[in-house]
C-alpha cells in the first residue's frame, strides 16, 4: 500500500546559500508551512517539501519539492507564473547565491 506521502514520481532539487542573519526568516519562506509550500499546495500534483540543511554548514540549504509527476509540476509552473515570480523576487533579498540542482524521476514502484 503507497502512502500519500509517497505518491510522488517527480522531484525538484534547489540549493541555496543564505545571507548572514537571514537563516530564521529564509526557513520560515522556505519550511513547510512557508510561502511556497502555500503556492504550491493549489496546484493539483503537489506532495510536499522537503527543507534540509547541510551538515556542519548553517548557511547551505537544499529544498526538495514533491509531485505527481513532470506534467504537474509544468502545468502549475505555466499556470502560477506570476505568483511564483512575486515569491521569487521578494525571497531575493535572503539569498546569496540559489541553484537548481536537478529535476529527477522516481523509478520503480
């Protein structure tokens, strides 16, 4: 039996450098109940996200972003793109440097 919690076939992996003293703030923008798990979550096919820390460095981040599938995940990009790009540039200011990593597919199950 699949849980809900891993329903998931499409993953978006960001890396990101947080500026001095924006660590607090950038993980409420970024955590699971922030403002783009908020967007996010009226799209059809979203999971969940993932806020993770790098081991012995404060500052360096990864997200990991959940869904259904490739399709989904395109389809609430074209749809959100205003919203997203709002989210983006007021985020601008708690970042040094922010990467996307990769866009990878689940095998198996």
């Amino acid at each position: 039996m699949q849980l809900e919690h891993d329903s998931w076939r499409y993953l978006v992996v960001w890396e990101f450098e947080v500026r001095p003293g924006c660590e607090s703030e950038f993980e409420k923008v970024y955590g699971s109940t922030g403002d783009w798990v908020r967007l996010f979550r009226t799209a059809n096919g979203f999971v969940r996200t993932e806020l993770t820390r790098k081991a012995g460095s404060p500052r360096h981040y990864i997200t990991l972003d959940f869904w259904r599938s490739e399709a989904a995940y395109e389809e609430f990009r074209r749809h959100h793109q205003e919203e997203y790009a709002a989210i983006d540039r007021r985020c601008e200011g708690l970042t040094q440097h922010e990467v996307e990593l990769g866009r990878l597919e689940r095998l198996g199950e």
